[in-house]
C-alpha cells in the first residue's frame, strides 16, 4: 500500500472555532513504521489537529495525505476506513460489555452478532500473538484494570485495520510500571509496521520511546526533531516559548510538631464503598507531605475526609488541637475555622463555579466572613475588593472580578482558587493536583507559592497524580493503593522505579511496614 | 461595550424579546386557521387589556397573582429546584390566610389583622412546600414529581375543609362565611377616591405593593446576602457548595419553604383583596402560570414583573376577545401561554447562535 514511506502528511492544515486559531498552517509528516511524538502544553491545538485526523472536525483549509492518498474525513468511520485507529485519553469502551463485545461494537456486520464474535475471536487470537496484546476476551470491561481496558482499545483499533494509531496522553492513567509495559506494546507494534501517533505532554516518554517528536505552541508546529538528537530542557523550551524551571529550588525543610495526625483512618465514598482502610501519617509544619498513587487508589477520598466532605467511617484525625471522629465529625465550615484550607482535585466542579463571577468564585466557602457581611447585607463592594486584592496577590489575569470563572484560563483560576486559599493564613493546607491542566508558566509560579506556604511554617499535605510534582515539592512521600499506605519515603531517598512499585504494592512487606517516623 | 455584557443583553433581554414574538406570530397563525383576523384580535386584545381604567385594574388584579408565584418559581430555581407545586401551595396558603382572616377577634386593628392573616399565607403555603422539599433531601424522591402530587392533595384536602368544615351551615356551596372586615385589603379605586380621584372599580387592591414589596425582597435576598449567595451556589454546583460548608439538604429545605410561602400569597389578592371568603379554585391556574412568567422572565425579580404584567394582559384582554369575538373562547389564554412557554422554555436558545452571530462574535484579540 505505502509506496513512498510516509503514513500521514499534513500540510497547511489551518482550523479555526469562531477567531480563534486552533491550528494555523500546520505542516507534519509522520514517517510509515515509526513512533512519532507529539508535544505541547494544554491548549496548544494537538487535539483538534488529531481530531481533524480522526473525522471529528474539518480543516479549514489544507491538504492531508494518509499513504500518499488526499483524505477528508467527515466522520470517523472514514478514518477507519483510511487505516487510522484512535485511542482517547477517556475510553470508548461500554463497562458491561465483554471484551469480544466490545470490539465489534461499530462493525457488528449485520442484525446477527453471532458470527462476527466467532471471527473476531480468531482474529483477536491471532493479532495478541503477533503484538503481544494478551487480554481475556469473554471478560466484561469493568472488571479490567485500567491497563487492560488501555489494552483493549487498542485491540479495537488494530481489530478494524488501523495502520496508524494515535494515542491521547495514554500513560495519564497508569502506574511507571503499566506505562512501561504500554511502551513495549508500542514497540512490537511499531515492528509488525504499525505507526503510532504519541499525543502527551511528558518529555520523559518522548525521550524514551518515539523516534520523531513535533512540538506544537500556541497553534502553530513549531518545531520537528528525531529524539536522539534533542533533549528536555530543549523541548520545554520550544513548548512554552522561554526557559523554564522544571525544578524548582527550595531549601531543606524545617519541619516542626505535628499539626494534622491522622490514626487508622478508614473512609467509605459518597456510593458508600470502601475506599480507605487504616491509613495513618502526621503532617508538620514546615513539611510538604505528598500523597502519591495512581487515580482511584483512595486519595481522593482520603482528602474528602480531611477537609470534611466525607465522613469517617473509622480513626481520628487531630486537627490543632480538635479531635474529629465517627462521633465527633467537623464539616468543612468547621474546618475552615479551625485554619485548614482545601485546594480541591476537581477545580471545574468542586473549586469554582463556572457561570459564578471571579468575585463569587472567590468567596466560595468564606461568604460568612464578618469582612464582608454587615447585618444581613452581603456587600457587593467588599466583596469585589476581596477578588481584587487576591487576584493581585497571585498575578491572576484578566485581573477583572467581574468576569465569569469560566472565561479564565485553567491556570488562571487555579491561581484564583490557590489565592482564596492561601491568603487567609490557614495553618494546614490540604491541596490536591494543584497543577493539573496547568500550563507550565502557572505551574512554576503554582510550585513556588507552596514551597512558599511550607517555610512559612504551614502544614501541608499534596495529593497528586504527577510522580514528577510530588517529588519535586515533597518533603516526605506516602503513596498509597488500593486504600492503603504502601509505602512511605523521604523525598531525598525517592526515586520514580521504587515509588512506581509502591503505588502498585510490588514490593515486599519489610518496606511497608516502615511506620510514620521514617 | 465588551463581549460579556454584549452577552448577557443577548441572554437577559433579546432572547426572551424575540422568544415572545414568536411565541405571538405563531398565535397570530393560529387566529388565522380559526378565521379571526389577527390584526384586529390583537387591537381589542390590547385594548381590552390598557385601552381604559378597568381593563387595566383588571390586568394589574391579575398581574399581582403572577409575581407571586413567577417569584415562587424562581427562588426554587436558583436553587436548582424546579417547584411546580405553586397550584397546591397557593391553595393551601390561601387556607393559612382564610384562617387568620375568619377566626381572629373582630376588634382588632386592620394593622395587626393584615400582617397577620399575609404571614397565614407565607406560613402555610411554605408548610405545603416543606414536605415534598424533605423527601427531596433526605429521601431522594424528586421534586417535580412530588409537588406535582401535592397539587392533586392540596385540591383534594381543600375540597373536603370547605365542605366539611368550613361551610356555614345551611349554605349549599362549598365556600366559608365571610372575613372579619378588619382583614380587607383596600380597593386601589377606593385608595384612590379617598384622595379625591376617581378611576373605574376593578379588582386591583393593594396586594399590587405586597407584590412588588416582595419582588424587591427576593432581589435583595438572592444576591444581596450571604443566603442568597449559598443558594445560587448550591444551585449552581452540589459539590462546590458542600466544599464551601454549605449543606445542600437544608438549602433544599429551606428554599422550598420560601418558594411555597410566596405562592401562598395568592390568597392574599383573591381572598383578603377581592372575594373575602374562602372558595374553590381561586388559585386555578396561577400556579402554573407562574412557571411561565419565571421562565419568560428569566427567573430575576424585574423580568418577573415585565412577564407578570404581559400576562395580565393576556388574561385580560383574552377575557374580552372571548366576549368580542364569536369563534373565539377564553381557552385561547391557555393556548398562548403554551406557547409562550414552548418559546421561552423548551426553545429558550433557539435565536442565540445566530444573536450572537451578529451582535457579540468573538474577535480575534481575545
């Protein structure tokens, strides 16, 4: 089929939505066999290039060649038809349905299933051979991890002939451990000829496992390199525009007493399942305590609890003094008075509200506050002022309170947020992903004003997804999986190979049982 | 102007404007089809409705309904709560307000008579209100559903009181005694006369400042006080109003209770303004109509007013087409409140791509 060695050409590819310039005369070729990585911040047109790609929108204008033939595709089902499989960050897959199910799912092949499931069982059979993609067919979806279920969209997509896979941020959900194995997938595929298409915004992997990598900014392909012959610090670079600090410098900890201690906590979520069983650390002041694990392992509930919204099923925590309990529970009005401030993981849903004004958005849990109340008065102009003086504080731009949340950029109202935060001198902060979907700019200054917070004597406990940001801000790391403490290091002593093996309980008991002090 | 508030103009006045036009054009198709000539329908429509004192009187007696429970529907809104049990809660308030008004001691003042038989109202219509919006809360079954039920309750339950209780004895139609005189609300004709003008009799009695006394105070309160400020957020976003300490069960409880107690204010025009007597259906209607006027008037206490009023002219003037024109029966009130909420509600957005198209495109500098 290929006779030149180009699988996917692009040239001038130019898309708009309303003004805005969502790819401006984008050129890219990605050569036939070979791992190709595409970089850029949040923002920077990667999707919409590879929606274009993949039949969700139209170029404006430009020409797009796939195996030296034009392509314009109107929908998905061309792209398939054209050889080009596409693996979303969020999976396309029906939870209840087999495995087998789901990947005829779209190409049933007539109104009686039967005998495409025969077919695809053997094709199935025959292409986790050849590529080493072993999944068990007759297995509904929901009981995979979330490795498998990776494993079987990209099944799906070998399944209806794709030459070209392009793959969303795919390592954004798993372990360093899954990841890797992920990447060996990719090789074998890449030596049966298969092109892949790698979307991140992880330089590590880019270094690690693509051949090309194309850098995109602010719309525009801004630079080609083969791998072997760029570096880090350089991509960074042309991904923002300017040098960056990737690590940020801070000074050892002065950690101090204990401000938080947590004892045997166990947690139920809010569908009331089990997610925390007997977790216990302490938090100081003048210490960063990161919370590493892949999504879903408890964190997330872990944080709910100590900020009040879920209530504890079993343990104590000590707050300053306050013992909260089964019996004695705190809501998170308390614990705001008490100086604890939450930082929350869902910023859209949790930590603003979208149609609510800058202004409004910055009271959010502090609009009983004496400042700016007068009898039953809420006042406007105090409140105005208030939004006024944090978004000062943290450079946040359009520095105008008026203005709906939801017209800031993702940066910008985390910095809000952080402000709300920060700025009433809480005594213990709980943060969760501070930084994410982020662009690197709001994430250096993000990073500093914790570190800031931490030599200011405050107590604080980060949760995040990013191996990269909890060591690089931690003090001390707990990583936690499947609701339990599995691990405990000091940062000095972390590396990215012993944590991964912690978030997935690889290693043995002696290093789990290394209680608080370490 | 920036690209915002050209925005919220879109959203806040063209919109529901070009909503209600069509909502008419398509009424105007409709006189069409059963022979009636628009144009005209439309002169003695308005006519019938602001041409001269009574009609007018008539319009703002009905208008003053509308707010009550437009308002009704709109505090519940804001709290993402949609009360269609306004019908039910008006009728019940009516029975709060009834009670005061036939059982207190004759010899009071008008001044403590008033204010008390008006919080019967409040009060018994946010008692109707209190245990759909518990269920809600505590119990999960959702709102619509059961106000809707309580609707069907609420005319049951005051069949049976006027009947079985509140009945005179010896008087064959299911309607209580009298009122203490002390509990009426003055005629607006009769206000007027005292300071020597002289406007036709209609209906319309003071309950028209009760009504805008409280548009103003549901103004205020939504977005002027810390309450309001927690019920717009808990409407807004469950999860970002139990981060803020907010508790969304309660916010549920207590938006209801004020939501019920404004619908239960109806009472207060019908029965302390006009009839002053307690009787079947005075509320029929209102309530439901109030979900227009909210919706029409974009659930803010100014759009409520402009919606109520265009309202009481529907009412109005639709009374007299029916008594004008021959192929035409009042129903067709309820044919273009219909439609209005078929514009304004179901097609709020149906204009918006191409408003924004033309009076608000984004600019290539932001």
């Amino acid at each position: 089929m290929a006779k030149s060695n180009i699988a996917i050409e692009l040239i001038n590819v130019d898309k708009h939505f309303g003004a805005v310039h969502a790819n401006d005369k984008v050129n890219l070729s990605v050569q036939s066999g070979t791992i190709h990585g595409i970089v850029g911040e949040n923002g920077a047109g990667k999707s919409t290039l590879m929606s274009i790609l993949y039949g969700f929108y139209q170029a404006d204008s430009g020409q797009i060649k796939v195996f030296d033939k034009d392509f314009r595709a109107t929908s998905s089902r061309q792209s398939i038809e054209a050889g080009i499989g596409m693996v979303h960050q969020h999976f396309m897959l029906v939870d209840n349905f087999t495995v087998l199910e789901n990947v005829i799912l779209g190409s049933e092949g007539g109104a009686f299933i039967t005998k495409s499931l025969a077919n695809a069982r053997i094709e199935l059979t025959r292409l986790a051979k050849e590529y080493g993609l072993e999944v068990e067919l007759d297995i509904a979806v929901e009981e995979l991890s979330v490795g498998m279920q990776q494993r079987v969209e990209i099944l799906k997509g070998l399944y209806k002939g794709a030459k070209v896979l392009i793959l969303d941020e795919p390592t954004g959900v798993l372990t360093p451990q899954e990841s890797d194995e992920l990447f060996r997938i990719f090789e074998a595929l890449k030596n049966q000829g298969v092109t892949i298409i790698l979307i991140t915004h992880k330089l590590r992997e880019i270094m690690n496992i693509t051949d090309h990598v194309s850098v995109m900014r602010a719309g525009k392909m801004v630079a080609h390199r083969e791998t072997s012959k760029t570096n880090p610090e350089e991509l960074a670079e042309l991904m923002i525009g300017r040098k960056v600090l990737l690590n940020i410098k801070k000074s050892k900890a002065k950690s101090g007493k204990a401000l938080l201690t947590a004892k045997n906590l166990k947690i139920h979520n809010e569908q009331g399942l089990k997610r925390v069983s007997g977790v216990s650390f302490e938090a100081r002041s003048g210490e960063i305590l990161g919370i590493a694990g892949v999504t879903g392992n408890g964190q997330g509930s872990l944080l709910k609890a100590l900020t009040g919204i879920l209530p504890l099923s079993q343990g104590s925590i000590e707050i300053m003094g306050e013992t909260i309990s089964p019996k004695h529970p705190f809501n998170p009005k308390q614990l705001r008075e008490l100086g604890v401030a939450h930082v929350p993981e869902d910023r859209q849903k949790m930590g603003m509200i979208a149609e609510f004004s800058a202004s409004e958005t910055a009271l959010l849990g502090y609009h009983n506050d004496k400042e700016i109340n007068q009898g039953v008065w809420l006042k406007r102009s105090s409140v105005k002022a208030n939004c006024e003086s944090l978004m000062e504080a943290f450079d946040v731009r359009p520095n105008d309170p008026n203005l709906m949340s939801s017209n800031f950029s993702g940066g910008n109202q985390q910095k809000l947020i952080l402000a709300r935060e920060f700025e009433r001198d809480p005594e213990v902060l709980i943060i969760g992903q501070p930084t994410r979907g982020v662009d690197i700019g709001a994430i250096e200054f993000i990073r500093k004003r914790i570190i800031e917070m931490r030599d200011a004597g405050k107590a604080i406990i980060l949760i995040s997804v990013e191996l990269e940001e909890i060591m690089s801000l931690s003090d001390r790391i707990i990583v936690m999986c499947d609701g339990e403490i599995t691990g405990m290091v000091d940062a000095k002593d972390a590396n990215e190979a012993t944590l991964g093996m912690m978030m997935a309980n690889a290693l043995q008991p002696q290093n789990e049982q290394q209680g608080v002090e370490l | 102007m920036t690209r915002d508030r050209r925005l919220s103009w879109i959203n806040g006045l063209l919109l529901p404007l070009f909503n209600v036009l069509t909502a008419f054009l398509a009424t105007g198709i409709i006189f069409l089809f059963i022979g009636v000539d628009p144009v005209e329908a439309t002169k003695i429509l308005i006519y019938g409705a602001l041409g001269y004192d009574e009609g007018l009187g008539y319009t703002l007696y009905y208008a003053t309904n509308f707010v009550f429970t437009g308002l009704a529907v709109a505090v519940a809104f804001h709290a993402g709560l949609f009360n269609i049990g306004g019908e039910g809660q008006a009728y019940v308030g009516g029975l709060g307000t009834a009670l005061v008004a036939l059982y207190i001691n004759p010899a009071m003042s008008a001044w403590i008579v008033i204010p008390l038989a008006i919080s019967g109202g409040l009060l018994f219509g946010a008692l109707w209100a209190i245990i759909p919006a518990y269920l809600q809360a505590y119990r999960g079954s959702h709102i619509v559903i059961t106000t809707i039920m309580f609707n069907f309750l609420a005319s049951s339950l005051m069949v049976y009181i006027l009947v079985n209780i509140l009945r005179e004895v010896g008087e064959m139609s299911p309607e209580s005694g009298d009122f203490i005189a002390a509990s009426w609300l003055p005629f607006v004709h009769d206000v007027f006369a005292s300071f020597g003008y002289k406007i036709a009799k209609s209906p319309l009695n003071l309950s028209i400042l009760v009504a805008l006394f409280f548009s103003a105070a549901v103004w205020f309160f939504l977005w002027h006080t810390r309450w309001g400020f927690a019920i717009r957020a808990a409407g807004k976003s469950n999860e970002a109003a139990i981060y803020s300490g907010i508790d969304p069960k309660k916010i549920i409880v207590v938006t209801m209770c004020i939501s019920g107690a404004l619908a239960g204010l109806v009472g207060i025009n019908e029965l302390m303004g006009v009839q002053h007597r307690l009787f079947l259906n005075f509320n029929y209607g209102y309530g439901f109509g109030g979900i227009a006027v909210a919706l029409m008037g974009r659930n803010h206490p100014v759009g409520i007013l402009i919606a109520a009023f265009l309202f009481g002219i529907l009412y109005q003037g639709g009374a007299e087409l029916d008594f004008e024109l021959q192929n035409v029966s009042r129903d067709i009130v309820v044919v273009m409140q219909g439609l209005v909420i078929l514009f304004c509600g179901g097609l709020e957005y149906l204009y918006k791509p191409i408003l924004v198209r033309f009076l608000a495109p984004v600019k290539e500098s932001e």
